[in-house]
C-alpha cells in the first residue's frame, strides 16, 4: 500500500459520502468519531462518522447513525 494511500480516508454516507481526506500528522485511532456541521439558510444538520478500518486494511470514516432524541419531561419527578 502506497503512503499517500494509507495517509488518506474516505467517508461513507450522510453529506460528505465519497469525499476523500488526507489524515493529519497524528496517529489515526480506530473508534474516533468526527462531528460533521452543516450550516445553510435552513436550520443547522449535524452528522457524526466513526474512523474504523475497511477489510483492505484503509481507512474509512462511517456514518453513525443519529442519536435518539432526549425523551420530554412533564415536570413531575
């Protein structure tokens, strides 16, 4: 595997699904997740991806899949 191959991840799904990045100086960590904010005239979108390792052993962000929303309160607790 070239450098610049194994210095590069790609994203899958969400917004920025295809894109390919160039890693920085640090060691990647498998597991680290990246927050992702879309900022447009409509209201703000957030997408988080998840740094891992594909089966031909190249980096790879994934789409997390979005949190659950805080459940409402009546106020009676």
């Amino acid at each position: 595997m070239s450098d610049r191959t194994s210095r590069s991840v790609r994203f899958f799904g969400g917004p920025l699904d295809g894109r390919v990045q160039e890693l920085g100086d640090t060691e990647p960590i498998a597991g680290t997740v990246l927050k992702h904010v879309h900022l447009h005239d409509g209201p703000k979108i957030e997408t988080r991806y998840e740094l891992g390792r594909a089966e031909d052993d190249r980096w790879e962000f994934r789409l997390c899949p979005a949190p659950l929303p805080e459940p409402e309160t009546d106020g009676v607790g």
